[in-house]
C-alpha cells in the first residue's frame, strides 16, 4: 500500500486528509498531533506497522507488518457534540462488528468497553482518546487495531486474554483495504445517528456475556462481580449486583472477565 493507492482505495468518503506509513509508532499518537496542529475532521491516519501501538493505561498492541489493519480518525468535537465523547469507543467496536458481519459473515461481539471478540478471542481492540485544549475538549481520536492474519497474533505466553485473527476465524485469505474502506464507512455512517437510541441499541446488541456473570476487575479498587443487563445511555455498563441491586459502571481503568456465579 503507499498514499496514492490508500486514497484511491478510499476515494468515495468523505474523509479530511489521508497519511499512509510503512512504519510508525502509533497511529493514535500521530493523530493527536495532527488534531492538535488543526487536522480536519475525519482525518485518517492508516499504518502497516506500529512499533509503539498502544492499548489503554500504557499497554501495547501488537501491529507487525503486513498482517493487521491500524489507523486512527479524527473527529473534531463541533461535528460530535460534548455529551457524545463517551460513545466513540462503542461507535468503534460496534463498526468491527457489523463490517465483520457484513463481508465476511462472521459474528462477533464486544467485550465492554472496547475489545471485539470471535469465538471468544479477542480480534480487534479499540483506543478513543480525547485532544484537550485547555479545559475545552477540541477532538475525539478513534484508534483501531484489528487482527487480519495469523502473524498478527500475540504468541499465547505474551497475552492476557486470548486472542485471534479475522484469516484464522475464516480459513481464507482477506484483502484488509477492503475491510478498512466498509469500516470507515460504517463509523461515518453511524456518526449522525451517535445521539440516538438506535446507536444505544445496536452497541447494546453486540455486547457479549449478557445475562452471564462478570467480574469487573480495576486496578483502584474492589473486584465486582455481577450479572450483565446493559448499557446506560452515555455507555456505562449496568450490572445485577448478587443482592439484586443494579449498579452502573463507567468506562474507566477496568477489565471485564467472565465468571461463574459462586
Ligand atoms: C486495546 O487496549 O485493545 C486497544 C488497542 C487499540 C490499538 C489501535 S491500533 C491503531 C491505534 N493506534 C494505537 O497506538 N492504538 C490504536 P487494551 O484493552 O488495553 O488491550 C491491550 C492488551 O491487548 C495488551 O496488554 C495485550 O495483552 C493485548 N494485545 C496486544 N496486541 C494484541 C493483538 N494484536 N491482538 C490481541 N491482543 C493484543
């Protein structure tokens, strides 16, 4: 892939400007800086390899060369609205999801708050991080990282949770250009409808473990263990507490982890 092709490739959206790197340390990384220069909005940055690809709380993703799909949108906060800043991971996971669906057939769903899992491994992982200016939020960065072929795969003793690629779950090969361009489409698609409950529903649809126990696990407190109902409106995922209590938590430093119920 080089500049030329990419924007070809993707010429019919309406994106802001377009870089393509063989090579970079994080996608989200440069997006920041490019919001924080004055990148327009839905501005694209794709990389085949990342050395430096970063998960949340400074955890890494793995993008070698060759084998994954990593980029990153910017989405300027006047074409969001504030109170919308806490769907985009949703918006991000839940377009995995249905372009996964829609080309390949594969189901798969998302493990809250932002990993999109396929037979129980996790295939894609998804990193909105916000540009401040000041007090004032100026832009959302929507990072995204999927697992295309095998080799993108994380050997098993380096991973913490199982993890899989879109070639693996399918047995044949895929044109990831392909799958870049239905995504992108699939996010713009979304995003005049972010406000709306059909967003919610849809997000909410996708969620794995519903009804299952689940333990949140976070580094600043208490494991809660719960049954999974849902999503609140601004994303916050509703658990059934063992004594029939329903609390909600935000998307914040946590883990989720399925559980049995003793
Ligand atoms: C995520 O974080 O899953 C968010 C990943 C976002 C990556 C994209 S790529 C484009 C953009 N530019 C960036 O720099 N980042 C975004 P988290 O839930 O914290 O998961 C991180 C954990 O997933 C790591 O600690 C590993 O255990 C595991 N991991 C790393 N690489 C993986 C891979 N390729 N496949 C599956 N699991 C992986």
């Amino acid at each position: 892939m080089d500049l030329n092709s990419l924007q070809s490739c993707l010429s019919r959206l309406p994106l802001g400007q377009i870089a393509y790197f063989d090579e970079i340390d994080s996608t989200n990384e440069y997006a920041l800086s490019w919001a924080e220069a004055g990148a327009r909005h839905l501005s694209l940055v794709v990389a085949d390899e990342q050395t430096a690809g970063r998960g949340r709380s400074g955890r890494t993703w793995f993008t070698p060369p060759g084998a994954a799909l990593a980029f990153s949108l910017v989405l300027n906060q006047e074409e969001l609205g504030f109170n919308q800043i806490t769907r985009i991971t949703g918006l991000g996971a839940l377009g995995v999801c249905q372009v996964l669906k829609k080309i390949y057939g594969l189901g798969s769903q998302i493990k809250w708050p932002n990993d999109v899992l396929v037979g129980g491994s996790k295939l894609a992982g998804v990193l909105a991080e916000a540009n401040w200016g000041g007090d004032e939020l100026q832009s959302m960065v929507l990072g995204i990282g999927i697992n295309v072929a095998q080799e993108s795969v994380l050997p098993k003793s380096e991973l913490n949770f199982p993890a899989t690629s879109v070639e693996t779950a399918l047995g044949r090969p895929v044109d990831r250009w392909e799958m870049l361009k239905e995504l992108l489409e699939a996010i713009i698609g979304w995003l005049p409808y972010l406000d709306q409950t059909e967003f919610l529903q849809a997000w909410e649809e996708n969620l794995a473990y519903q009804k299952e126990w689940v333990q949140l696990i976070s580094e600043y407190s208490k494991p809660v263990k719960g049954r999974l109902l849902g999503l609140e409106s601004d994303g916050s995922l509703r658990l059934e507490l063992p004594g029939g209590e329903t609390r909600f938590f935000q998307v914040g430093e946590v883990h989720l982890r399925v559980v049995d119920r003793s």
